[in-house]
C-alpha cells in the first residue's frame, strides 16, 4: 500500500517533466492495474485523486478517447477508456434523487456535468442529461431530451437534437447535425475497439442509427432512417463499390456521401423464392452545392 502512494506521488512530481496528460497516463495505467480489491484506503483516495485529474481533462477536451492522425486515421486511446473504466471500479452506488417523484442512483465518480454559462454551451430545459466526462465544444446546442454519456467528444458548432443519443466514447465533430431521435453508439469495451466517428459537418438525419465503430467522414450526410452497422456493408450506387469492415478496418462512409435507406433482393434459398428483400444502406450522391443549401445549419438558432 504505501508503494502505491509513493509511486502516485512519484507520478505526480514528473508531471512538470512530462507533461500533464503524459502524467496522467502513468498514474491511471498504474492504479487500473490493480485488482479492486487493493483500491481501499489511502490507495484508493490517491486513485481518487488521479481520477478527478483524469476527468477534468476529459471535460476540457484535453484528452479523448479516439483522435484522428495527420493521415485522417484515427486512433483508440486505450489508456483513456481504461482511465473511464478506472472511475466506475472507484465508484460506489450513491442516491441523486432530486426529490420523491424523480429518483436516480449512479456511481458517485460520475454525476450529472456541471455547466456553467462560461462553457458556451446552449442546454435547453425540458430533461437533457450529459454526464460528468464527456467534452462540449463552445457553441454546442442541446435540445430536449437528450443524452450524453461519458467520454463523448462533442465539437464547436454542433447541434444535439431532442431524443439523440450520443454513446459513451464517441466523437462528434465541428457543425455536425445529429437530429432527433438518433442514435450515435460509443464503445467502451473492449478498450482497443473503436468508437463510433463522425467528422465535421455531418448531417445525420432523424431515426438514424449508427453502431460498432463506424466512421462517418466529413461532409457527408445520413437520410433519415439510416443504419449503419459494423456488420452491414454500405452499396455506393455511384461509384460501384461496396464497403465493408474488414478485420480492424471499421466501416467508413466517404467524405461528402449522401446515403438513404434501401433494400436489396435476396438471391438464393426460400427467401429469394418468397421474393423478400432485406435493409441495405445505399449512397446515392456526393454532396454538391445543392445538397449543401439543402441542409445548411442556420447559425441564428444557436
């Protein structure tokens, strides 16, 4: 136990030497690899301590969970997730009842985000919920009701329309549009598993759902009712390609692809005899200046 304490205080002291979130990486790797049994005491307030570090550069956008390369790859930060799981072990089960008629029960190392007009961030009033962890770039609009959970990274300028869901871990970009009733999923665990991606200024219509590590490139725009999975290939009508995942590489939808729900006929068995087809996302356009001003974001409402 007091190796573990003089190992925090170690850490900590390299901090100035390393840099911040260098810092932070050592002690959350270090305090993650214990079993939880040995995170009582004084080990567990240090913990503590590091986690509260950890989670305000998350609020900050200091450090997240995934981010893109100089390529356009992007990259899984697994010591963050860790860093995340880390908080759950840490935390014990506490009453945030608001009163008789409105009960709720959650780890006390992750509540409800703590807004301050400061943060530049417009939540209207009708039950939206961010948690503790995730990052709101300025500007960000949130409509209600909707959810944010922990280790999202949401960009400047984007709008979070009432019912969406943004998944733990996932990353939004700058100007997005996620419409109502979406759903953005975020992957926790594994820790090496990509979250869901959605780059700048994508429009992501009304019942979309997107899941399992997609990655939606900039510009590109999700009909409503689309579904995008990593077990779903994507039909480009455009290009004649299919896109798939493959092994590690997650499904990607191009930049500036305009995709709408459709179907495809299935081709052999009862089904093909039944004449049944079966969901297939398919890209029927790139965006053009007309699909442009067709959903172009009109900077008043924020």
């Amino acid at each position: 136990m007091k190796y573990d304490v003089a190992c925090f205080t170690y850490y900590r002291k390299r901090a100035g030497d390393r840099g911040m979130s260098d810092s932070i990486e050592l002690q959350v790797e270090s305090f993650f690899a214990r079993p939880a049994d040995e995170l009582v005491g004084e080990v567990r307030s240090a913990a503590l301590e590091v986690f509260s570090h950890f989670k305000t550069a998350l609020n900050r956008g200091e450090i997240r969970a995934a981010s893109p390369g100089s390529d356009g790859a992007w990259q899984v930060h697994q010591w963050v997730k860790r860093g995340i799981l880390l908080g759950f072990r840490l935390g014990g089960l506490v009453d945030y009842s608001i009163d008789a008629n409105f009960r709720f029960f959650d780890k006390e190392t992750y509540p409800t985000r703590r807004l301050t007009i400061e943060d530049g961030v417009r939540v209207v009033p009708g039950g939206t919920t961010v948690r503790d962890g995730a990052y709101l770039g300025r500007g960000v609009t949130i409509m209600p009701p909707a959810y944010v959970n922990t280790g999202t990274y949401v960009d400047d300028g984007t709008m979070i329309d009432s019912h969406a869901l943004i998944g733990s871990c996932a990353q939004i970009g700058k100007r997005c549009h996620i419409s109502a009733a979406a759903q953005i999923g975020g992957v926790l665990e594994p820790v090496g598993a990509l979250p869901v991606i959605i780059e700048d200024e994508v429009m992501v219509g009304g019942n979309c759902g997107v899941y399992e590590g997609t990655i939606v490139r900039a510009r590109a725009i999700l009909a409503s009712g689309v579904t995008l999975t990593g077990s779903m290939p994507l039909f480009d009508a455009v290009r004649g390609v299919i896109y798939r995942r493959e092994g590690d590489r997650p499904l990607e939808v191009p930049a500036g692809a305009v995709v709408v729900p459709g179907s495809r006929a299935v081709q052999s068995g009862p089904a093909k005899e039944m004449g049944l087809s079966i969901y297939a996302p398919i890209i029927v356009k790139y965006r053009d200046d007309k699909t442009a001003s067709s959903v172009q974001l009109e900077d008043f409402l924020r």
